[in-house]
C-alpha cells in the first residue's frame, strides 16, 4: 500500500515536473527548436534526482514504474510545450501572403477586374485599352496578428517607391479570384504603368516581430 501511495505521488510530482519541463523547452525554443526539445528531454532525467529531493521515496521503484513515469513525462511534457507555443502564450509562426494576382486598371473603374495570378514569380500583363494602371491584390494573415503590410516597388530602369495598401472590404474588383471567399485580410494597390518592368514586393509583419516577403515580376504590355 505504501508503495502504492509513492507512486500515485510520483505521477503527480511527474505531471507537475513536465510543466517545468515544458517551460525550459518554451524559453529556449526562440533558441532553436532542437535545444528547446533535448533540454526538455533532459529535464524529464532529472525526475531520478529531483522526487527524493521532495520526499517522494523511489528506492523501491522498480523498472517498470520509472518506465511509466518516463512515459507520463513524455507525453504530459509534449502537450504542455505545444500549449505554449501557441497564442496567446507564444507565436513562433511567421505570417503568410498568398493569392497575389495582378490586373490592368484605369482610375476610378470600379467593375470587375480579369486578375492574373503569377507564374513562377512574373506575369506578363496586357493593359489594353484604356487602362494605365496596374492593380495588384493579395491575401496576408498571420495566426495572431499583423503590425504592418506595406508594398516597395521598383522599377526595372532603376528606382524605387513605397506605397501602403489598403484593405479591401466588401466588393472584391477581381471576379472569381480565390481571396474572393476571404475578404478579412485581403489588399490590393494601384500604380501608374509607366514602365516596362516593375518588381513589386509585399512585406507582412507580425506583433511578434516575425515578417514574410513575396516579390513578383510585372511586365506591363
């Protein structure tokens, strides 16, 4: 019966050691995630150490209740750490840009626009006429949420400027287009097709200060 009551306090004493575990693994995990995983591997080892220390007798355990123990830690530990790294504990996820698509536009048109989704980095965008614009839309998101999204673009005969996209909200211009079904979260710019070629560059930032970058080729035709 003793030997009963150790071990039921030894797994208690293991669940309660695997959140130490888990917040060693959390801290050291913006370290790099191998660290943070063998540390907390190695914090589960010190459990031979650690239940004497705080009266829990394991002279009699035998094999197989530390393997059970071991197993205990393992698993409590795993769900613990993964509870961390995610909000609102942690964010270790850079945010994402997707479903960047380019059309030509004329200013103050408001219909529907035949966007162009990028193959390989570049498209290839016939104007057409009456249009002396180029549009460009985009989805970015992050599982937390973004600090900034901005767009640099750059001409191919050199220079550069800056502009600051904005939301799009009720009325997607680019019919049929996937981002259409997820308004939240999606922008677009517009810029005067002067040039031959311009690299466009989108830049999501989150809260966490982690960013993610998508740059695209447009040749205007």
């Amino acid at each position: 019966m003793r030997q009963e009551i150790e071990s039921a306090r030894a797994a208690v004493a293991t669940i309660a050691w695997a959140a130490v575990g888990a917040t060693v693994a959390f801290l050291l995990t913006s370290v790099h995630p191998a660290l943070a995983f063998f540390a907390g591997i190695a914090v589960g080892a010190g459990m031979y150490f650690i239940f004497p220390v705080i009266g829990i007798r394991t002279e009699k355990f035998k094999r197989r209740d530390w393997t059970s123990h071991g197993i205990t830690y393992f698993f409590s530990w795993l769900a613990f750490w993964i509870i961390l790294l995610n909000p609102p504990f942690g964010d270790f996820v850079d945010p994402t840009i997707q479903a960047v698509s380019v059309s030509p536009y004329r200013a103050g048109y408001n219909g529907s626009l035949a966007c162009i989704a990028p193959v390989g980095g570049a498209v290839s965008l016939p104007l057409g006429p009456g249009n002396t614009s180029v549009y460009v839309l985009f989805r970015a998101s992050d599982n937390v949420r973004l600090a900034s999204v901005s767009v640099d673009v750059a001409l191919g005969s050199g220079g550069s400027f800056a502009l600051a996209p904005r939301p799009v909200s009720g009325f997607n211009q680019c019919a049929g287009h996937r981002s259409e079904l997820y308004l939240g979260g999606t922008y677009n710019v517009t810029f005067g097709a002067s040039a031959s070629q311009y690299t466009v560059t989108i830049t999501a930032v989150d809260t966490a200060g982690h960013r993610a970058s998508v740059a695209i080729q447009i040749f205007p035709q």
